[in-house]
C-alpha cells in the first residue's frame, strides 16, 4: 500500500483524478451524443 504523507503526491492524486472523471464523462456524453443522433452536431446526417 502507498501511504499518503509526502506532500505534492496528494495534489498528483486529484489532478489523476479529476482528468479520469473529465475524460469518462467526455466518454459517456459522447455515447449519449451518438445515440441521440445529430442533436450534438456531431452526426449531421442521422435518421
């Protein structure tokens, strides 16, 4: 187990932490985008 108490790893913590839940969000919003179809513009020709 890594034991937090050196000062400068906890900041590394939440910047990791903070880019994951941006970049699953990103993820989710993306495949909620593309099944809506073009409602995000990203799809311009959809059904």
């Amino acid at each position: 187990m890594i034991r937090i108490g050196k000062k400068g790893w906890s900041d590394a913590m939440t910047i990791a932490l903070i880019v994951a839940f941006i970049i699953i969000v990103l993820i989710i919003i993306g495949r909620g985008g593309l099944s809506m179809g073009s409602s995000w513009g990203s799809v311009p020709t959809g059904p």
